[in-house]
C-alpha cells in the first residue's frame, strides 16, 4: 500500500514536470499551483512572497549578513535537532553543509524576498528554508523542487518559528554591523582630538546665541566635538551589547511548546559553538516576542548620535562660512568644484554629506519607534522594519563618519589671520 502511494506521488511527479513551461518547474502548496524556475533554490512560498509582499527593493540578498546569521541559527539548530533525535544524522549533515555555503556568501542571488514584507517575516524565514532543503537534498542525490529527502518545514525548520529564528538573526547581525561602525567612531574621535591638540594655539572668538563673547583656543570646540562623539559611542555600545540576550527555543509566542525540551536545552550552546560568541537567554521568552524595546534603544541611540553629528557638521559649515562674507576661521579640504556658475566656489560638501546621511537615520529611528509601538499581543510582528531600519541606518553612518573623518576633519586647517582679527573683537 505504501509502496503504491509512493509510485502515484512519483507519476504525479513526473506529469506536474511535463506540464511546467520551458524552464520551470510546478510546486504546489495550500493556495495551489506555482511555476518555478527550474534552477531557482528559492521555492513557492518564497515566490509568493515575491509577487504578494515586494515593494521596497530591499531584498534579502542585499543583506548577506543577515543571511549570514540566519544560516548560522539554522545550523545550530540542526545539530540541536539531531540531539533531540529530530532529525537523523545524513540529514543534519546535509542541511550543516548548506548553511556552510550560504555562511560563505554562495547563492545570494536566490534571495529576492523584501525585508519590509509583512507577515512577520516569515517570508525570509522561508526563503531559507526553502533555498537550504534544495541544497540538502541535492547534496543527498535529490532533485531541486522536490524537497526529497530534506523538507524545508519538516526538516531545516524543526522545532523552530520565524519568530525565534528571525529575532535571533537580527541581533547577531547587529552585533555584527556593529564591529564596523565602532572602528570608524573611535578613529573619528582620534582625528577630533588629534585636531583639537593642533589648534589649541590658535585663538578666536567664542559664540553664544551666535553673538560675540570671550576669546577661546579653536582647540576646544573640536575638543568638545570628540568627547561628545566618544560619550554617543559609548552608550550605542551599551545599548547594542543587550542584543546578546535572545529567544531561540521559545518558537513563536515564547512557550517552546513545538519544541523539546532537549532541544531547548540544546540550541542556544550549539548557537554559541558555531558563531563564536557569548548569546544567553531572555529571563522571559514571552516578553521576547512581544516587545522589540531592545531593538528600539539601540535606535535611539543611533538616532542620538546623528543629533550629534549634525550639530557638529552645521559647526563646522558655520566656521567655514564665507570665506569673504561668513566666519571664515577655518578651511575644510576642497574635495569638489562647488558651483557651475561661480568659478572657484567650494563647498562644504562633507559636512552637508553627513548631515544628510543623519537626516536619514533620523528616519530610520522614526521605523524602529514606530514598530516598537505598533507591535499587540503576544507576538511583534513589525520586527522586520525595524531591524531593517537599524541594519541601514548602521551602514550609512559607518561610511558616512569615514569619509567624515578622512576626508574632512583630518584635513582641516585654521585661518589664523581671521582668528585674530576675530579674538581682538571679543567681549574681555
């Protein structure tokens, strides 16, 4: 009888592959039938994802380290199946070497869900899934689409929920982004003071409510703008250190109850063995999948250090102002022809650069707010745009403080003859 059932599934098959267009092949799920491309990794759900919930252009594939850090869960949560006796040892192995592959950067064209779909993410949950059961299965001599011998729910998603897997993955990829970002504020910070030092010597006149007051060294604005980018650095690095605690093992709701209770105990030391890092718990997995707090203060933070940032970019425009009709007491590097119709004019054009690039993560912490708030019941399901927010709103400030520091701060030089025509006019 089984046997029998075997053979009718294999006709039907074989007579769903005849009826695919050139190039395609036919998966079907509860909703019905899908033509796939025949080489694609990706599956129907994935392809519904798609057509349903694309709009922004952020696809997954543009963030290989998220997809980076969703292998790595699905990994460890392969050996914590095979030790809960979930799933059997070939199968472990094969969908191990999967995520190795995806670990490595392989594939990444066969992401193509959006990160702001809704649902809760499960689009790029099962766009894992689904390219990493094709992997496996192929590795155990089957054929793409089928999802023989390794099933994408069955197999790669065992005692798992997008819930988990998803918050789990974002932090990591935060802690991530974060390495970069870091390095640049403290090599921002060295410029500053190195700037500070240099221009100590050199005194002007101070400002308050932009009219004159006392003389002051140059030296110590720049002095202040790195002690209050250090403080920033600070406290985002605080803020981002709590992402360390997570939820895998809680599945969808923080109950655990699709899991075992080997598994549960399995998984967050099988994480830690294969990412190399220090991840612990929540005290209260039910709080986890509700509240997003966590992802929002690292936000905020990140939205406190653009404040910064762009008070000190308008300070450094408003000292170079002029250079005839404005304050004119330093000289950024001329990096750009400023104008098409008035020869010679340069620009502040860095300072501008990153004032915008804030204006940007401004937003982004607007996103991370938004679906901090808007998130009811038992589960967050908004923690997708947020951590897409974050994830940007990281990238665009690394490079943005880089050339920031390089290519602006570094280079800035006084011009003493204006500051001392300047301090001769201050309030003694």
């Amino acid at each position: 009888m089984a046997a029998s059932r075997r053979s009718a599934k294999r006709r039907s098959s074989i007579r769903r592959g005849l009826d695919a267009p050139l190039g395609t092949r036919i998966e079907k799920d509860l909703l019905g039938e899908r033509a796939i491309p025949a080489d694609a990794l990706y599956g129907i759900h994935t392809l519904r994802a798609v057509e349903n919930l694309g709009f922004s252009g952020r696809i997954l594939a543009n963030y290989p380290d998220y997809i980076r850090a969703l292998a790595i869960v699905k990994k460890a949560a392969a050996r914590a199946n095979r030790d809960a006796h979930v799933i059997d040892a070939r199968r472990q192995d094969a969908i191990e070497r999967a995520c190795d592959a995806l670990i490595r950067g392989e594939h990444l064209s066969h992401f193509p869900v959006d990160l702001l779909g809704g649902g809760g993410s499960i689009a790029v949950n099962m766009n894992l899934n689904e390219v990493i059961a094709n992997l496996a299965s192929e590795h155990l001599c089957g054929a793409r689409g089928t999802y023989q011998p390794v099933h994408p729910k069955t197999h790669v998603n065992a005692s798992q929920s997008t819930a988990d897997v998803c918050h789990t993955a974002v932090r990591m990829t935060v802690l991530s982004r974060w390495s970069g970002l870091r390095r640049v504020l403290s090599q921002c910070v060295t410029t500053f003071r190195k700037k500070a030092a240099g221009l100590r010597p050199v005194v002007t006149i101070s400002r308050t409510c932009l009219q004159d007051a006392s003389p002051v060294s140059l030296g110590e604005l720049f002095g202040g703008h790195a002690e209050v980018i250090a403080r920033r650095a600070g406290d985002l690095a605080q803020s981002i250190k709590a992402l360390t605690q997570i939820n895998l093992g809680g599945t969808a709701i923080g109950s655990g109850s699709e899991a075992s209770a080997t598994y549960r105990r399995a998984i967050v030391k099988r994480l830690n063995e294969i990412a190399g890092q220090k991840f612990t718990l929540r005290p209260n997995l039910y709080d986890a999948a509700q509240n997003i707090d966590d992802l929002a203060a690292v936000s905020a933070q990140l939205a406190m250090l653009a404040e910064v940032l762009i008070k000190v970019a308008q300070d450094l425009r408003l000292l170079a102002s002029g250079p005839n009709g404005g304050f004119g007491e330093i000289i950024l590097p001329a990096v750009q022809e400023g104008s098409s119709i008035f020869p010679g004019k340069i620009n502040p054009v860095i300072p501008e650069t990153m004032i915008q690039c804030c204006f940007q993560v401004l937003g982004c912490e607007r996103v991370a707010r938004l679906a901090l708030e808007r998130g009811e019941l038992n589960l967050n399901v908004f923690e997708g745009a947020a951590a897409a927010n974050i994830f940007d709103a990281i990238e665009m400030m690394e490079r943005s403080v880089a050339l920031f520091s390089d290519q602006c701060v570094s280079g800035i030089t006084a011009n003493k003859k204006r500051c001392k025509q300047l301090a001769a006019c201050a309030r003694y």
